[in-house]
C-alpha cells in the first residue's frame, strides 16, 4: 500500500514566511517572469485585473492605492466587501478592460493574471511599461507546475513593492497555517484517492495538468491523474479517462453551467458507466475562485480534503 506521508518539504511550503527587510529601499528591482519590473516608489495609483488578485490585494490592506477592480466573475468575499465597493469598476465578470478604460484613471500599476497581459485583453507588459505604468503577472500563470512557493512569492513581492512586508507576513502565515492543519489530517492517509478533474467539455474532458490546481489536490491528499499532461489545462478523451479510473471526479464550479448540470451530464455519459467515481457517485465540488492563486486557497484544501476522506472531517 502507498504511504502519504507529509514531506518536510511540503510543511515548508505550508508555514514557513519569508523574512522581509523593515522597509522597502528605492529604487526597487522585481523580476517576474520574463519581465524587469523597477519601481521608483510605492505605487499609488493601482489597479487589479482578475478576482483572485482583487481579493489578495484587498487582504493586504490595499484598499487606498486602488482606483480600479476588474474581471470580477464571482461574489467578492464577505469580509472585502466594503472596501471593494469603494473602488471604481472597469469591466464586468466576463472580460478584462480595454487599455482605454486602463489609461482613463492613470494607473501607475496593475495586477493579473497571465492572461490580461496579451493584446487580446489589456496590453503586454513592455507596453504597459512604455506608459510608465508596471504591470505585475500573477507567478502561477507564469509557470507549469505552480505551487504554494509561487503564492508566497507574490505575497512577498507585493510586500515589498509597495512597503508592507508585515502584512505580507502576516498573510503568508495565515494562509499556510490553515492549510497545514487540514493537510496535517490526510498525510498519514494510505493509497491516496486517485482524482479527474472536469473543468468542461463534451465530446471531451477540458482538465487539469501541471496547474496550480494539481497542487491543492495533492495538498488535500490526493493524487490527481492526468498530472503527467505536459500542459497545465488540456483537452483528454472520455477513454481515457476511463482507463485512468478515477475514485473521484473534482467539478470546477463556475459559469452558466452549474455543478449540479456537469455532474448530472457526466452520470448520463453511457461511456463513463465503469469509471469509480460515476459507480459511487463521488463528486466534490469546488468554486473556481478557490482554485486560482490566493487567500481562498486554505477554504479549496479543507473542501477537497473533506470531499476525498469525510471520515476524517466527522
């Protein structure tokens, strides 16, 4: 039998922080990415991109160096509510703002995901750059393979960039802290649940490889089976995922199409009749939000971890 032990690599990621400097010194230097980013002082004038990214700046206290949110496709957390409505709105939950919306309340800093950062969305960084305006990639999106490590360096950097590294700190500690003690409940567990994760799809699985997502499976003790894929999402045939037999399928939550249609389209798939998980009908379901990179992290280990082994959370 396979022993899921908690490596002391793994606690590390969980509850170690970084040690910061007091206080930034300027001009500061960021490499992110394939990107120089150099700041002259702490912004003031900052914009988020995406909803993950919103909520992590709002949980930085970060409120009063924002003049825009954007690309907001899910209900803000309770507890950042205020402070968010208080900052301007450039685009609904469907779509990044254009770069005229961008420009219009003179940002001198934005953060996103990978994805804002293309001339199909905002803008590429360097362009961004040559309007004096830095543009920060979340460090999952950057990458295969993503994992809490890279979390921790955004919090980090966001400490220094703008001259909070005890809040910077502070939340990096929180986060791990939470997750160590869910973790800490599954890593004596043996044979580790084996999990599909169906983001989408019909003719095929649109699923989860070498994506941060992986991660929080493993964190909650399973062991995802397409992280072999070379992509970080990718398209897989249904026989495939039947030769993989999954004990349980994660359904993303987000969009027009609920959880409840997904589980109910994978129930009636006549090809998927042998496949564990439709046989005993283990389904976890997990809010996008919580899979992207950010405070949500802890609540999407607890969910995962109490939808592998229910036992253990009794």
């Amino acid at each position: 039998m396979r022993h899921f032990a908690l490596t002391t690599g793994l606690l590390a990621l969980m509850t170690a922080a970084p040690a910061l400097a007091d206080s930034t010194v300027y001009p500061l230097t960021i490499v992110n990415g394939p990107n120089t980013l150099v700041f002259e002082k702490a912004p003031e004038r900052a914009i988020s991109l995406n909803g993950h990214t919103t909520e992590l700046m709002l949980s930085l206290g970060l409120a009063d160096r924002m003049v825009g949110t954007a690309y907001l496709n899910h209900p803000i957390l309770d507890s950042l509510k205020t402070d968010y409505d208080a900052i301007p709105i450039l685009s609904d939950g469907t779509s990044s703002p254009s770069l005229e919306v961008v420009l219009g309340v003179e940002p001198d800093f934005t953060f996103g995901r990978l994805s804002a950062y293309r001339d199909t969305a905002v803008a590429t960084v360097p362009a961004l750059q040559d309007l004096g305006i830095n543009g920060y990639a979340v460090t999952g999106t950057l990458i295969k393979g993503a994992t809490l490590d890279d979390v921790y360096t955004d919090i980090t950097n966001l400490g220094l960039i703008f001259d909070i590294q005890d809040r910077a700190d502070a939340l990096i500690e929180t986060i791990g802290n939470e997750i160590a003690a869910v973790h800490k409940k599954v890593a004596d567990v043996d044979n580790p649940v084996s999990v599909v994760v169906f983001d989408s799809g019909t003719d095929q699985i649109y699923t989860t490889g070498k994506a941060f997502q992986t991660h929080l499976i493993e964190l909650a003790g399973g062991k995802n089976l397409f992280a072999d894929l070379d992509e970080t999402w990718a398209n897989v045939s249904w026989e495939e995922v039947v030769a993989r037999a999954p004990d349980v399928i994660v359904v993303n939550d987000y969009g027009t199409v609920s959880a409840a249609e997904k589980i109910a389209q994978l129930k009636a798939n006549p090809a998927l009749s042998s496949v564990p998980a439709i046989q005993n009908e283990r389904f976890v379901i997990l809010p996008l939000p919580s899979a992207f990179e950010g405070v949500r992290n802890p609540t999407a280990v607890r969910l995962l971890a109490e939808g592998f082994y229910p036992d253990l959370f009794k």
